[in-house]
C-alpha cells in the first residue's frame, strides 16, 4: 500500500479496538494455497484477513458467494481494520467485527454514506480511506463548533413545541434477523417523503438511488439515520440499513415500543428549527423522553397523547423547556 494511515484513526482503531454490495463490485479470487514465509502462520487471527508470499497481508471478504479483494497491507492489523470498514457497506448485518467500536469508528456509517460500494473498495484498496475518514472527521468536528443545528446548548431557555406522530409496538420480525423495521402504511404515507417502489427487498446490502435517508435524534441529542425505501412485492414500507444497529445498541425487544416526534424550538435569532426525535419505550417502563420530560401529559389528555398526531405543550425535553 502505497499511503500510510493516519496514527490517529490507526491507533485509536487498534487500541480500543459497520452497509451492501452493488452490482458494480470488483472481485478478485484470491489463492486458496496461502504460503508461509520464515515460519509464518499460513492464517491470521483476524477474519478476512490472509498472508502473503513477500510478507505482507491481503483483506477479502464475501458478498453473494463471491469473494472481493480490498487490498494487500504491511501490518495484519492494518489489514484487519480494512476488513471491518468493508463489512459495514457489505455486511451491515454482520456483527463479527475485528475490532470493537469506538467513538472514532462508530462515525464510518455516516462517512460511508458519502460514497458509493466500489468507490469505498477502491479507497480501501489505494490507501485513501483513513485519509479520507480522517478529513470527514475533522470537518465534521469543525462544522459541529458553528453549527446552528438542534441540540441543548443552542435551544436552552428558549420555548417550542414537539408533536408526537406515532408510535408502533415492535414485532418479532422488526427485531430479528430481517434487519429492517416495517412502517404502518398510514403513517409512512402521513409523515414521511414520498419514494418509489424498490424491486429490492430483503437485501439490506444494495444501493438503490429511489431510496431515501431519514435522520433523527434521541433524548441524547444522537444522530441516527435510517435508510427508507418502499418495497413493492410486499407493499411494505420499511427502514433498513442503520435500523440494525439502532436495535443492538438500544437492546429492542419485542413488545416494546419506538416512537416518532416533531421538534420545533426557537433559537436565538427567533428562527425556529426543526429535527425528529425517535424514542424507545420498554415493555415495563416508560419512554425516555417521557422519563425526562416534566408533566409530559396531564392525565386528562395522557391517553390521547399515545395516539398520533397528539401534541403536547409545558415540559422539558432533553433539558429544554418545550411549551
């Protein structure tokens, strides 16, 4: 490899040390003999990960039974770490990953985004990718300082309003294996943007240009992006890619509950701005951003504030008082 990595992304990546194919992928059979040098293990400890004859390590992985080649590398770690890059795009449901998340590398979703599969495998194969995630980083972080987007820091003290649109209990499948939560018609129809029928479905690794990206907040002011797409043989509305995720690390079960608000709060140049929030309310408890609001509903309206379009006024949302 022609360009080093950055010790910053490299290290932070070792030390503490996730979306589809396309149709577009380049694939390189790769020999199945691997060959020792001077005593060298004939495998790595690593997954997708192999040696080579002149002692450097090849990266590979699999994607619809064909094996596509990301690159040779001087270190097995380096080697490793372009396996877990690829995995996100290619195997998004795939949680066999080298290396654990970090806060570094739980950034490379949004990064991927960017890009399309073969030129994230090119990057990956030139050496560009670190570089190329090392620059999202630092402009991201830069335009985070100045920027006038929701959070608690800019709407403090400041009123607004938040709109719940709906909620929908979790089935079994929305949680399972299908990596993907199905949205009830009326209200995908209702709230979110229009997108034409994907012939797609069930194939969370495949890019599809009528597809959209939703992005939302939690109570922690993260961002969570979801790819929306409507697949026609079943009639379905649904979220795929990032939904998986978004299930690990919120430990959904089913039974429980998610749902979707509408934020509007004024800033302090009486603009207003306006995010979506989605929260998620356990089979035994209540919502998070129930637990942090203060008199969140009164009791003559709390049970119509469960149904959609019910909106509520006077109480605190992530520290911000709504009104």
């Amino acid at each position: 490899m022609k360009q080093k990595w950055p010790n910053t992304i490299s290290e932070t990546r070792v030390n503490a040390i996730a979306e589809g194919s396309d149709s577009s992928c380049i694939t390189c059979p790769f020999p199945a003999n691997g060959c020792s040098k001077q005593g060298r293990s004939l495998t790595s400890k690593f997954k997708g990960v192999v040696p080579q004859q002149n002692g450097h390590w090849g990266a590979q992985i699999y994607a619809n039974h064909q094996r596509i080649w990301l690159g040779t590398f001087k270190s097995e770690n380096e080697a490793a770490m372009a396996y877990d890059s690829a995995a996100i795009r290619i195997r998004s449901g795939d949680c066999h990953r080298n290396f654990p998340w970090t806060k570094v590398t739980i950034e490379e979703p949004n990064f991927q985004t960017l890009y399309t599969t073969e030129a994230l495998l090119n990057m990956l194969k030139d050496g560009s990718y670190t570089t190329k995630f090392a620059e999202y980083l630092r402009d991201r972080s830069e335009s985070a300082q100045t920027s006038a987007g929701p959070s608690a820091a800019n709407i403090n003290n400041n009123e607004g309003t938040i709109k719940q649109l709906f909620q929908k209990e979790l089935t079994p499948s929305d949680v399972g294996k299908l990596n993907r939560l199905v949205i009830p018609k009326k209200y995908a129809v209702k709230y979110f943007p229009h997108v034409s029928a994907s012939t797609l479905e069930n194939v969370e690794c495949a890019d599809d240009d009528r597809d959209v990206q939703l992005m939302f907040f939690d109570k922690t002011m993260r961002q969570w992006k979801f790819r929306y797409c409507y697949w026609k043989s079943s009639q379905s509305y649904v979220f795929t890619r990032g939904w998986n995720r978004f299930v690990k690390e919120k430990q959904l079960k089913a039974n429980d509950t998610i749902a979707f608000y509408l934020c509007e709060a004024a800033k302090t140049n009486d603009a207003k701005t306006t995010f979506c929030v989605v929260d998620v309310k356990n089979r035994n408890g209540a919502s998070s951003v129930e637990n942090e609001a203060e008199e969140l509903l009164s009791p003559k309206n709390k049970d119509d504030g469960l149904k959609g379009d019910a909106e509520v006024e006077g109480f605190k949302l992530f520290g911000v008082h709504i009104k």
